[in-house]
C-alpha cells in the first residue's frame, strides 16, 4: 500500500484534499489484517480509489491527477497544457493486465454485469461496505468501473450513501449508474462502439406520415404491425397533421401509434411507470395499458428507464428500457 500512494494523498493540488484511515502498520494484528483483505477496517478517499484504479489501466503506472485541462492567457491568446506527471511503477504491467482482465470478467460474467454497456468493453468492481462510523447499520454501496479495457479513456466511480429500497448491494443498485455514465462519456468523447443494433428485440422504424390520408397512413402502419389510434372526428380522407411517435422513433411489433388532423390536433399527456424490476413480457402489458411504447435492449429484467417514473410525457412516448439477468451473490 505504501508503494501504491494509498497511505498518502495524491498530490493533486485539490484544495482541502483528505487522506485514508489505517491502522498503524506496526502494531497491526492478524484479524486486521484479514479484514483489511476484504476492505473493512480502512478508508480511502474517492479520489485515491480512481487513482490507484487508474495505475491499473496505465499497465501498473501510477500518474498524478490534476484538474486543469489547459491554460488559457486571455491577454495574448496563449495556451499551455499541463504536462502528465507520471508517479512510479507501482504494480508490474504483467500484474495490471491480470486484474484487468479481472475487471472485465467482473462485469461481462459478475457481479458487475449491470454496469455493461453494449459495444464497449468495461470493466469494474462492485463494493458494498457497513457503515461503522455511524454505526446503524446503514450501508455505503458503490461501483467503480472503467472503459474500453484496453486504451482506457474513462474511470467512474458511484458511491450511494445509505440507499433505501430493495437493496444495497453496489453491483446491483451503483452499476447501473455507472453503465448509464459511461453510456454516454464514450461516444461523447469519440469512443466508437463496436454494436451495430439498437436492441435484441425485433423493431420497425415510425415512417413519417404528415400529409397521408388517415386511411393510408393506419394501412402503411397495421403492414407493420402497429395499432393505430385516431380521434373519433377523424374521417378516413383527412390529412394527418402530427403523429405520436415521431418518424425515426424504432417501435416493437403492437406499438401504439397516434394521429392527429388538423381538428384534432391536441395530444394528451400521460404519467411514466416505474419499470424497474419487470420482465419484457410484463414491461410490455404494462406499457400498453398506459398508452406508451418501449424500446427493450437486453433480457432478463429491468433495470433502468430513460425517462425516470412518474415524469409526465405526450401519450405514446418511447421509453428505452434496459434489462439484465439477475445477479446471484457477492457483493
């Protein structure tokens, strides 16, 4: 530990930045020592956790963090950048690459599984640790994970300070966090995804139908399997207006699709349910009754929702739902 930096701060000129907790190191006992192996007993800082977390996939070099992007000198238009400061080798590149490897398991096959994203290798590891300062038995559950595992470009760490609800588990309730981050840093930073599909369920994409008939535009959309809904005034021969999704939008098979003419062009609005924990086949009745559409990417249940519950939405919305196999063990 003391060659990995953890019994010191990390010299990133943070202001007010903290350090660990640790026992002396020359009074320590066995059963401290065992604890220690599993992570109680000790505290680290957030910031030293991505930092060592880092060293792992900089092939085992340790590097200091810093803040600042670049300088710019608003007089003379003069930029400097900041030079990385590497630390030392505090792990062999052979060790790294090993926990890395680890790392990747954890989320592809583990108890990280929630944090994965598709298209993009990630890595992490889930944490979950008893509250001994305030002694309550509250919890502290977090997950770090990082991505691609090779050429690493981001490191996110979550920690949920005594979650309320069906668990406290940090694979299973700070993953999914982590995975909706990365979700979107990668592609915003250019990380190109390998995945060519937007879900593992069949879907057909919402054509544009502004100045169909009524009539032709619920015969295009019945062909896809869609069920049309019109207002009662609407006549066959009036032109659609406005539709609900809109073109672009990929729809399942039994999508409700809404039209509107010019008489009835007023849209009503509806509440979002709460998804999480359903299995497809649930979130699907559940999501026709309340005359809205998903899109279904993974299998098993669900575990997040683009548009949070109880946000009021335009009636026949599409909301992304994703889902994962449910974890069995560890923490």
């Amino acid at each position: 530990m003391m060659l990995s930096g953890l019994l010191t701060n990390t010299n990133s000129q943070f202001y007010g930045e903290a350090n660990g907790i640790f026992y002396n190191l020359n009074s320590i006992r066995k059963f401290e020592l065992a604890e220690m192996s599993f992570g109680q007993g000790i505290t680290i800082t957030p910031l030293q956790l991505v930092t060592a977390v880092s060293a792992l996939a900089n092939e085992g070099v340790l590097m200091q963090p810093r803040i600042i992007d670049k300088i710019v000198d608003t007089n003379t238009g003069s930029i400097t950048t900041p030079e990385p400061v590497s630390v030392r080798q505090v792990v062999s590149k052979e060790t790294a690459n090993t926990v890395m490897d680890m790392l990747d398991y954890a989320v592809s096959d583990g108890t990280g599984r929630y944090a994965d994203v598709k298209g993009y290798s990630i890595g992490g590891k889930s944490g979950t640790t008893e509250n001994l300062a305030q002694n309550n038995g509250t919890y502290v559950a977090s997950f770090i994970g990082l991505s691609p595992t090779v050429n690493t470009q981001a490191v996110i760490l979550v920690a949920l300070y005594n979650p309320k609800g069906y668990s406290h588990q940090g694979g299973e309730i700070a993953g999914p966090v982590v995975g909706q981050v990365l979700s979107e840093i990668l592609p915003y930073i250019g990380v190109a995804s390998t995945s060519n599909t937007e879900s593992n369920y069949e879907t057909h994409t919402m054509p544009d139908l502004q100045n169909k008939t009524i009539a032709e535009a619920r015969e295009l959309l019945q062909s896809y399997g869609f069920i049309v809904h019109t207002d009662n005034t609407a006549n066959d021969t009036d032109l659609v207006t406005n539709q609900m999704p809109k073109k672009g939008a990929h729809l399942l098979d039994g999508a409700n699709v809404f039209l509107y003419t010019q008489n009835s062009n007023v849209a009503a609005s509806v509440t979002v349910p709460n998804f999480r924990g359903l299995t497809a086949s649930e979130a699907i009745n559940i999501a026709t009754e309340a005359n809205l559409n998903i899109v279904l990417d993974g299998s098993g249940k669900v575990i997040s929702q683009d548009i949070a519950a109880d946000t009021t939405v335009e009636i026949g919305s599409v909301i992304n739902l994703t889902l994962k196999s449910e974890l069995n063990g560890g923490w």
